[in-house]
C-alpha cells in the first residue's frame, strides 16, 4: 500500500509542476431538445451539462463525481466528440477538438480513448476480440496483417490476459476479462488521455479492485491521463488526484484530493462525502440527509441549482447563480456561502425576480 | 478435460445422437471461423437439418427437372384428361390431358427463382436505404421514412400489380415487381434494427476509434442485424411464392402454358370436386417450401447468435 501511495505522491508533485492542461473544456454545454407532437416541434432543453469548464493536467487523474443523470457521462462523451456539444470548447494540447477534421481528427482520436462502463454492450458480439483490437490498429496504420495480430495479443497481454484470447468472442469472456479487453482495445492506439465512464460500476465488487490497479498500473507505465468518471467516493478517495462534482448539470466544487475529502467546500460534496460508509461501525458519523429529490435538468430552479434541497440555502441563492471561482487556496467552489456575492450583484438579481 | 473433449461429451449424451455428428469431426470440417462456428451449430439442429432437407430436396428436384420428369410439361392429351394420381401419370393428370408430376417439377423451378431473385432484390434495395436511414437519422431519415410510409400503404400485392403495369407481364417482370414490393418491409425492418444497435457502446467506442462511418455500418451495425433480415428473408421466400401465385392467377405473372405452381394451382381450383389433386399436390408443394424456409430460418437465428450459440 505504501508504494502505490509514493508512486502517487511522486505524480502528484509532478502534476503541480506542469501548468500546461492536457485538456482544457471551456463553457462547455449539451442541451438535449425536448420534442413533442406529430411535428417534433422542441418545446424544452434538458440541460444535461450547462456551462463547464475545468483543466486536466498530464498524468493525473481527474475524478468527476455526482449522482446518476448529473451529466458526467455525457461530459465525457461531448468532449470526446461523441456527441455534439450545443455550445463551448474543448483542447487537446491546444489543438480545438470540435473544429478538427479529417486527419486532424483522426489523430486527436488515436490520443483520446474511452473505456465504457458496460463491458458487455462495450465489445461487437460478433468480432473476435483479435479482430476488434486489429480493426482500429489498421485504420490508424499502427500495423497490419500478422504484425497487428501480435499487436493485438501483446496488449490483451499487457491487461492481464491470454495471447490466445485474441481469437475468442465476447461472450466467452467474463465481465472482468471483458473490461480488460476494453481496456486493451482502448490502449491499443497508444492513447495519452483516457476517459473513464464508471469502468467498475458494472463489474462485480471482487473484481473491481483488480481493474482498479490495472488502470493505476497501465498509467504509470504509460504515463496516462484519465478522466475518471465515478459514482463512487470511495474509489475516486483511491485513485483519483484531484475531484470534480457535479450537480444537475453543473460543477459546484473542484479540489486536489486531499483538501476534498478532508474539507469539502461545497453543502452537496458535503452531504455526498457524508454518505459514504465507513467499514469501522464504532465510529459515528453525522450524516447530511438532504431533503426532496434532485430536480428535472429540463426545468432547474432559478439561482444556484441546489438551494432547494441545501441545508445552508440563503435567499440570494434563490435569485443568483453562484461562479465555480478559485479559492484563496487553489480550490474551485461554486458557492455563495464561499464567495459572498458583493451587494450590487445581489441588487441586481433580485431587481430581475422583482421584474417577473 | 479440454473443450473439444468436454463438447464430444455434451453433444454425445444418451438421446441426443440424432444427427449423430460429433462436435470434433463438426469443427475438423469447418474450421473454427465465425460462419463455420454458425454451420456447425446449425447442423446441430433437429429442425434446421429437417428444412435444409426439405430445401435440398426442391433444389434437387428443379435443376435436375429434366431428367426426373416423366412427361413433356406441355404436352397437352385429350384422351388422359383429368386422370386421377396412377402408374401413367404419378401425381394424375390436369384438364388438358397434361402431367401434373413433371409440371410441378417446371414448376418448382419458376416458383423458387421468383422467391430467392426478388428477396435478393428486396434486400439489395431496403436493407441499405434502412442502415442509411437508421444509422444518420435526421430529416434524411424523415423523409425516407415517409417514402417508405407511402409503399407500405399500399398492400403488397397491389404494388407489385403497379410495377407489372408499368413494366408488363412475364416471370421477369413478377421477379421485380415482388421484390420492389418487398422493399418497404426490409427498408422498415433494418432500419428498426439499426436505431437499437447504433446505441451500443461498441458503435460509440468505433466511432472513438476514428473508424469510418461505411465501416462501422458494415462490420459493426449491420452484422449485428442479421438474424432479424435472415428470418424475414424466409418469410419474404414464402411471401414472394404466394404473390407470383396470385399475380399469375390475374394473368400478370406466368403465361399461360408456363406450369408456375400458383397457376397450377388457380387453374386446378375449377376442378376441386372432381380432381382434388390438381390443388392438393401444388399446395402441398408450396406448404412445404415455406416451411422449409421458416425452419432454417429459425434455426439460422439461433445459429447466428452467438449467445444462443454458446461453444
């Protein structure tokens, strides 16, 4: 346990070195239409991600958090491309991902790979597991013919399989086994950032452990970067370097690790980290029970998003949306009981209310 | 106890034996590609064996018409007129003196051309417009949809009845008339089957991957909509039969002396009181053939799956 923990202190401080992002998401949004009638005429948005913007830097892993339909998956999906953002930017080592086209794509793809979170919809039933890995191996003219093939076997070996699985389908695999294909596959292009989505959610609790440290193994060879996407806090406490949440659509705190799970800044990280069990049943914690349900991202309420159900909520909250802002110590918090607004401001918005 | 030896064990139980093909001998003659692993189970089973049979034996019996025919097809005879089932003539004879028996042979010729060239059509047609369709969606999808709407609005055989008035009456023109009718069903269907499977996460990890969208519509989305167009293709042999018939019945499709099942048969039909085997035997034939089809259709599903499938 120890020598993971330095490896990961070693990482860290090379992290904090590094001021160049690997990925920079400006203003990034994915509404979703809402169409009704004969005629789909769009009579609403489900704003699944609303104005996000953070930075992930070489080598670590970006952990982003929240409850299921807060828009984490599609975060990483819009920002891989795989859906059409509505509005924002997202770089890859300066270079603009939703402008690149033809070749440029093409190469940007070869860098960002994802690892889904159902490995059993995440491979085609109907290709080997040598031919799906040697597929993408030839579009990029990585390797061809027997070249890719043991291309193909070296990297189901390097995840912990069979050189002989290359010829196997799919469903001759077990959930683990086919989350390292996919992890395989996903490696295979030599990719430098990795997305993440909830890769261990669909496994089996013993298992997860061991994809776990295949990702912190495979990062450490490879010098990876992950974008990891979680539900889970106490494997984001494991592997992650620094925490992102999200609520209905939104980021409401960004932290290093350490500062999140020892302080968190934000009422909603407060009420998640407060729900997480505790395997030692001598010690008490308090638990924040947050009241009603998280409301539809077709209709949010007006002013911060969570005031509804925030134990803290103040009535500029109600009017305001609160900034994701830095701290005085580096951390990110979209709060106005972090960052009081200034007077005019809160004038201002309840002046709007008044308007309605 | 390795696979092979633990298959040989399954596949050898008590009971099971019939056809009593070791999956060790199954896998010496196939290999252990993709399609071998899909004929080797389906030589495993019981009712796919039975229709290929049955088919088997409707391919022999038309290419090899010639020589198992008894009598000139068209060989009209006034003094054998509506002769019952004999020596002379085996499966009787028709109103106009001729062999019932070596028609059907003619006939089962005409009859299976019609049903395999105008699927074939269907689908070299439909199944493309539905994966296009499907997998970009969008009002390129909406407006082919609603094309596709417009041809299923009309019923089959009505719209093959158009295409033969546009293109006139013969076999030929039957072969295109039904498969063109046949090409809203597949254009539907394929396009049912790619909405679902263009969601799977192995359609989003290519797409990652930066493979092209040709590619993954052909290795990724339409492989994986195969069972659904196989069955329907049985279904659509039968279907494409009955229309022939029916068109030929009108006076569209087979011309007169042509011994075209579905003629035969609506031609027999005057005469069901006094000779029944001039609608018993052809309908038995058609009955047969589209069973056939629906049991290697079923069995090609279950093969093609490769969960069903197992190892």
């Amino acid at each position: 346990m120890s020598e993971p923990a330095t490896r990961k202190a070693e990482r860290a401080s090379a992290v904090s070195e590094s001021n160049e992002a690997v990925l920079a998401v400006r203003n990034l949004k994915k509404y979703f239409p809402i169409k009704t009638g004969v005629l789909s005429r769009v009579t609403g948005y489900v704003r699944a991600v609303d104005d996000v913007s953070f930075g992930i830097y070489p080598g670590e892993t970006f952990a982003l958090v929240g409850e299921s339909g807060c828009g984490k998956s599609t975060t990483g999906q819009v920002l891989l491309r795989l859906l059409l953002a509505t509005a924002g930017s997202v770089h890859f080592r300066g270079e603009d991902v939703f402008a690149a086209t033809g070749e440029r794509m093409r190469r940007l793809r070869k860098q960002m790979q994802i690892v889904f979170q159902d490995p059993y919809s995440a491979l085609n039933p109907r290709m080997t597991v040598g031919a799906a890995i040697r597929e993408i191996l030839q579009v990029h003219n990585i390797a061809r013919g027997e070249e890719a093939f043991e291309k193909a076997q070296e990297v189901l070996v390097r995840c912990g399989l069979d050189a002989q699985h290359v010829g196997r389908y799919p469903h001759e695999f077990s959930g683990g086994q086919r989350q390292r294909v996919v992890i395989a596959r996903a490696l295979a292009l030599e990719p430098s950032f990795i997305v993440a989505d909830e890769p261990i959610s669909a496994l089996d609790v013993s298992i997860q452990s061991q994809i776990i440290n295949l990702l912190e193994d495979l990062q450490d060879e490879f010098g990876l970067t992950y974008l990891f996407i979680s539900h889970d806090l106490s494997v984001v406490k494991h592997i992650g370097d620094r925490v992102g949440v999200m609520y209905l659509g939104k980021l409401v705190e960004i932290g290093g690790k350490r500062e999140f799970y020892h302080e968190p800044l934000h009422p909603y990280s407060q009420a998640l980290l407060s729900a997480v069990p505790v395997s030692d049943p001598l010690i008490k914690k308090k638990r924040i029970i947050l009241a009603g349900d998280v409301p539809s991202p077709a209709n949010p309420p007006p002013g911060c998003s969570f005031h509804p159900r925030c134990p803290y909520a103040m009535n500029v909250c109600m009017a305001l949306v609160p900034q994701l802002k830095p701290t005085e110590s580096g951390r990110y918090a979209a709060c106005h009981l972090v960052h009081p607004p200034d007077a005019d401001a809160v004038r201002e918005a309840s002046n709007r209310d008044a308007h309605y | 106890m390795d696979t092979v030896e633990r298959m040989n064990n399954h596949y050898a139980g008590a009971g099971r034996g019939w056809p009593a093909l070791k999956y060790a001998q199954l896998r010496h003659w196939f290999g252990n590609s993709e399609w071998s692993q899909v004929a080797r189970h389906l030589l495993r089973n019981r009712g796919a064996v039975i229709g290929l049979v049955i088919i088997g034996t409707f391919v022999m019996a038309s290419v090899f018409a010639p020589y198992l025919a008894t009598h000139n097809p068209l060989e009209t005879s006034l003094t054998t007129r509506l002769m019952s089932p004999g020596s002379e003539h085996w499966l009787g004879s028709d109103e106009l003196g001729r062999d019932l028996y070596s028609r059907m042979l003619y006939g089962g010729r005409i009859s299976l051309n019609i049903g395999i060239i105008s699927v074939l059509i269907g689908v070299a047609i439909g199944v493309p417009i539905g994966a296009i369709s499907g997998y970009y969606g969008g009002k390129l999808d909406i407006i082919t949809q609603r094309f596709i709407d417009i041809m299923i609005a009309f019923p089959g055989i009505l719209l093959a009845i158009v295409v033969v008035a546009v293109l006139g009456v013969g076999v030929q023109n039957v072969m295109i008339a039904t498969g063109i009718a046949s090409v809203p069903v597949y254009a539907r269907l394929v396009r049912g089957s790619v909405l679902s499977v263009k969601e799977q996460s192995y359609v989003k990890a290519a797409r990652a991957a930066g493979i092209s969208d040709a590619a993954i519509i052909f290795r990724h989305v339409l492989p994986n909509c195969l069972a659904p167009i196989i069955v329907q293709s049985t279904f659509q042999i039968a279907t494409a039969i009955l229309w022939a018939a029916g068109l030929s019945f009108l006076g569209l499709g087979a011309q007169a002396p042509m011994p075209e099942w579905g003629r035969i048969l609506s031609q027999g039909r005057g005469f069901m009181r006094t000779a029944a085997h001039l609608t018993t035997f052809p309908g038995m034939a058609i009955l047969l053939m589209v069973l056939g089809f629906n049991l290697l259709g079923d069995g090609l599903r279950d093969a093609l799956d490769p969960k069903s499938r197992g190892r």
